[in-house]
C-alpha cells in the first residue's frame, strides 16, 4: 500500500466472452406530483405589543394627570401661588411691545382652520402608512385634549380670589397652547418611526412658542400654560397604551434578514435617546431656575431685578421646561409603545 489513488483503466473481457453491461445508475425519485424537492422555509409571526411598554403609558398618562392636579392646586387655590402667578402676569408688561410683533402671529396661527388642517395631516400620514386604526387615534387625541380643556377650564375648575381686588374668571389651562400640543403631538405620532424625533424638535418648538407668546400678550398666566401641557401628555400617553397590532412599527426592507424578520437591531433608535436626555437634562436646568426664583420669591427674599420681572422670566422658564418634558416623554413613550415585541420565526406549516 503506498498511498497511490491514480485510476486504474477498466479490465477488458477476455476474446470471444460476452460484452458485459454497465450496473445502472441510482436516481433518486422524485417528489409525488413531479415538483422539487421541498425545501424548508420559516413564516415570520404576526407583530404584537409590549405589555410593559403600554403599562407604561399609562403611568405617565396617570402621572401628567396628577402633575396637573399640582398645578391647579398650588397657583389658583393658594394666596403663594395666586401671588407669584400675578406677579408674572404683569410682568409682561415690561417690552411687550417690541415682543409682541413676534408673539401677534405665533397666536394668529391657531384657529378653527388649524385644527381641522392638523388633524387631517396627521390622519393623511397615518393613512399613507395603512395605519387606520391610528388615523381615529390621533384624531380622538386632539379632539379629547381640546374637549377636556374647555370643560375643565369653564365647567369644573374655579379661581378663588384671594388677593385683594378681583382676580378674574378662571383661566387654567391655556386653550391656544392646547391646541398647539395635541396638533404637534398628533403629527408626531403618525410619522414614522425615524422621523418622530425630528417632528418632536419641531413641535416643541412651535409649542413653547405658542405658550410663551400667551404669557407675552398677558393672555395666560404660566400655570396656565404648564397645565395645558400636562393635559396633552396624559391624552398622549393614554393613546400609546392602546396602541394595537395594527398601528406597531415595521422594520424597513433594508433592516430585515433574507426570511423577513427584522434584525436584531432593526428598531434601535440612537436619536430619539439622544434628544430625549437632551430634552430632560434642559427641562431639569430650566425647571430648577425657574422653582429656584419661585421658591425666592414666596419667601421674599431679595432678587436682582424687580420681582414682578424676576417672576415673568420664571414663568416664561417654566413653561420651557415642561414642554421639553412633555415632547421629551411622549416621543419616548411612543418609540417604546410602536415597537413590536421580538418574536422567534417558526417553521412554516
């Protein structure tokens, strides 16, 4: 044996023997039914939600409810809180007519027509997208939001007067900066998935511009502005808990394995973390100023400027901070509640 694998040639059948016939080849059989042999194949499972996330949502939506409760209670039935909402009221006073030219045509754009124009953005994006049941959801968040303001703010709520003189009809919470939000926020949740955080800049923008330019008219007092925004974010959080199958986020064609399950990754969203620690490290920053000058104030301590200023640029930080709370927590409860529950493929049957 030495190792050699070369062929050796075919043995010849000796002269005058009979041709021996070649041994006839296996072939496998075929499939009944003449097809290819079936290969197997795995069926991608229907998308479901996350029960923890939509839990959730409901806990900031139950929260927002009872920030605003807070909010009512401490600045319309306390003298402290009436004082330092009053204060920053007449506050405005001071420049409003130069910051009035910008803040006239931020309020000029809510209206009637802006509603019904927002609503049906939003509806449209989410029919594009074949999300229906979403498009009576973000309709039902602005309309909820907008009801329950009004009803609140002239049928359930009142302002005691305990200042001297006559404080006015009760004002909390702001309708034009209602509107702002739950518009804002409608739109931000039918885009989809990578788009929301730059739809949540651009709402939060508009809005706290909407709220500050209510203070700058002397239109709402800061409390005012602060609970309609807590109002937006319970509706807001309340419709991502109820987020069904339907309306769930799909991984687009580029982020899908060759059988169509999303990669493991599919759903990362890198940005909407980034902008949503940047929106609550800015909420702390300024929300800490503004309780810091607050605190000051009730307890008559000396400010550098006059205290009626000193509690109008409160108010005007106050209401910043909770917008960027209120975008920052809703585009976090929405990525969350619209991402599908990972799932394992199983062989299809």
């Amino acid at each position: 044996m030495n190792g050699d694998t070369r062929e050796l040639p075919a043995a010849e059948p000796p002269a005058g023997a009979a041709p021996v016939a070649p041994a006839p080849a296996r072939v496998r059989p075929a499939p009944a039914g003449g097809g290819r042999t079936p290969v197997a194949s795995v069926t991608a499972p229907a998308p479901r939600g996350r029960p923890g996330t939509q839990a959730a949502a409901v806990a900031v939506g139950l929260l927002a409810a009872v920030a605003f409760w807070l909010t009512y209670r401490v600045f319309v039935t306390t003298v402290p809180g009436q004082r330092l909402d009053e204060l920053a009221f007449f506050g405005a006073a001071y420049g409003q007519g130069r910051l009035w030219q910008v803040a006239e045509p931020v309020l000029d754009v809510v209206s009637v027509a802006f509603v019904v124009g927002g609503i049906g953005a939003a509806m449209v994006v989410a029919l594009v997208r074949r999300r229906w049941v979403l498009a009576l959801q973000v309709a039902v968040l602005v309309g909820g939001a907008n009801l329950t303001t009004q009803v609140l703010k002239h049928q359930l709520l009142t302002r005691p007067d305990l200042l001297p003189g006559w404080n006015g009809e009760n004002t909390l919470p702001s309708g034009h900066t209602t509107v702002a939000a739950s518009v804002s926020v409608a739109i931000l949740l039918a885009t989809p998935r990578a788009w929301r955080p730059v739809v949540t800049v651009l709402g939060a923008a508009y809005t706290g511009a909407t709220g500050v330019s209510t203070l700058v008219g002397q239109w709402h007092r800061p409390s005012d502005v602060v609970a309609a925004l807590f109002v937006v974010l319970a509706w807001g959080a309340l419709v991502c808990a109820v987020t069904p199958a339907g309306s769930l986020d799909v991984a687009p064609r580029r982020r899908r394995l060759p059988a169509g399950l999303p990669r493991p990754n599919a759903f990362a969203s890198p940005g909407s973390s980034v902008l949503v620690g940047l929106l609550l490290l800015g909420a702390a920053i300024t929300g800490g100023i503004a309780l810091a000058a607050g605190v000051r104030l009730v307890g008559a301590g000396t400010v550098p400027i006059a205290e009626d200023v000193t509690a109008y640029a409160a108010g005007v930080l106050g209401v910043l901070a909770a917008t960027a709370a209120t975008f920052a927590l809703l585009l976090l409860v929405r990525q969350a509640t619209a991402r599908p529950a990972d799932v394992a493929a199983g062989p299809a049957r």
